[in-house]
C-alpha cells in the first residue's frame, strides 16, 4: 500500500485496538526511517511512573543481522523453555527448524529497553510497546512481540554485536513491517470480573453479557 492510501486509512484508537493482531507474515520491505521515528513517537506517549520515561529504543534493519540474530536465539529459547514449563512437539518442532525465522522474516526490529533499574521500569516499557503497536496497526502495518529472542538479547555478545550498551535491557521486542496477506483475529475471553461495587449499593455479582 503506498504512503498516501496508508495514511488516508488511518484508524482510530478503539478501532486500532480492536484491529491489532500479531502479524507473522511480511512483504520483504523495509520501514523508512521518518515511519519508524513516528512509531517511537508514539511510543513515548505512554504513561511513565514518576514520569522517569525509563525507555530507549534499539533499532534492527539488516535483514542478515536479523537472521544471525534469530539463530542465536532459538536454542537459547528452547533451553529457557526446557527450564520452565516442557515444550509441545510442535513448538519443538518450529524452533528447531533451520528455516524458520522467529522474527517472522520481517524487515525492522525494535527493542523497547531500559539502561535503568527500578520497580516501574518494565511496565513502562511494556506500555510503550503497546502505543507502538497500536500505532503501526493505525498506519496499516503488522507488528508481533517476538519474546521468544529476550535470552539472546541480553547476553553480552548480542549486546556487542548491536552496538548497545552493557548496562542496557531489553524488555520489548517488537517486529514491524508491511502484512502480507490477512491475518486472523484470536479469540479473547469475556472480561473477567471479579467484583463491582456500585455507589450506594455496595456489591452485586455482574454477570458477563
Ligand atoms: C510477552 C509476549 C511475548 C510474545 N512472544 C512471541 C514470540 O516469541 N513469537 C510470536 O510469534 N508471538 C509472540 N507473542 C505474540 C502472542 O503469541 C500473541 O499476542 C497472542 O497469541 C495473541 O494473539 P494476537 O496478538 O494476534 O491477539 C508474544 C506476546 C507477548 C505479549
């Protein structure tokens, strides 16, 4: 889709919200630079405790760096996996395939991360991810939290490698790109809640429409 269609479909928020879905399949090409700077601007928007704005932002476009980058992480990710909770098969299956790219072959990466220490830090980066997302999902463009590559991220010879500092953690790692072809919705359940209290009436049981 060119520049001018993309920005003449521009979503609004609930819409946006409604919209998002984590793409996981991308036209070959890259974001211009001024696209990426006005996701970070969106980015910064979010809430920041104590307004420390805690974020800085690593930005990924080389396409054999993002490949490198993903096979550093796989068996990183699969040890973390056999740590924590056993794999499926399936899931086995994908990481251990030498063709698949866990940063869906998408053409820009952005880590969302901090180089400060604090009890908000990662709910403030978390929130800006999601201004991000929202706001590539705005523009028309795909993005996906790519968890799965944090274990390679943060080891010092990844750092190194991307010219990011030591004492930098990343927290949100987030491909962004051009959809190729739809992606489906996943399902959501209704909102949980646990207790309303209404004025005057104190509480009563809400039951989900
Ligand atoms: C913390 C976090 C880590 C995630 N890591 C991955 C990942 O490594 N690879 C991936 O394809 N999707 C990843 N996702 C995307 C989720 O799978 C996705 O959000 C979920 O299935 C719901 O689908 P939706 O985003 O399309 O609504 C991650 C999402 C979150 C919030």
């Amino acid at each position: 889709m060119a520049e001018a269609d993309r920005k003449n479909r521009e979503l609004s928020v609930f819409q946006a919200i409604l919209a998002r879905r984590s793409v996981r399949t991308y036209e070959p090409r890259t974001l211009d630079i001024t696209t990426v700077q006005t996701l970070l601007e969106a980015a910064v928007r979010a809430p920041t405790a104590m307004h420390e704005e805690p974020w800085s932002f690593v930005v990924v476009q080389d396409k054999s760096a993002l490949k490198r980058l993903s096979d550093d992480a796989k068996p990183l990710f699969i040890e973390r996996l056999l740590h924590a909770e056993p794999p499926t098969p399936r899931v086995l299956h994908t990481f251990n395939h030498p063709d698949f790219n866990i940063f869906h072959e998408a053409g820009t990466l952005i880590i969302i991360g901090t180089k400060m220490s604090g009890s908000f830090v990662e709910a403030d980066c978390w929130l800006a991810a999601e201004n991000l997302m929202l706001a590539a999902c705005a523009m028309g463009l795909g993005s996906c939290v790519v968890g799965s590559s944090l274990s390679a991220l943060n080891t010092p010879a990844v750092k190194a490698a991307l010219g990011i500092p030591a004492e930098f953690k990343a927290i949100a790692p987030i491909v962004v790109g051009v959809p190729r072809g739809k992606s489906v919705a996943t399902p959501r359940k209704k909102p949980q809640v646990l207790s309303w209290m209404f004025p005057n009436v104190g509480v009563r049981d809400v039951h989900p429409s």
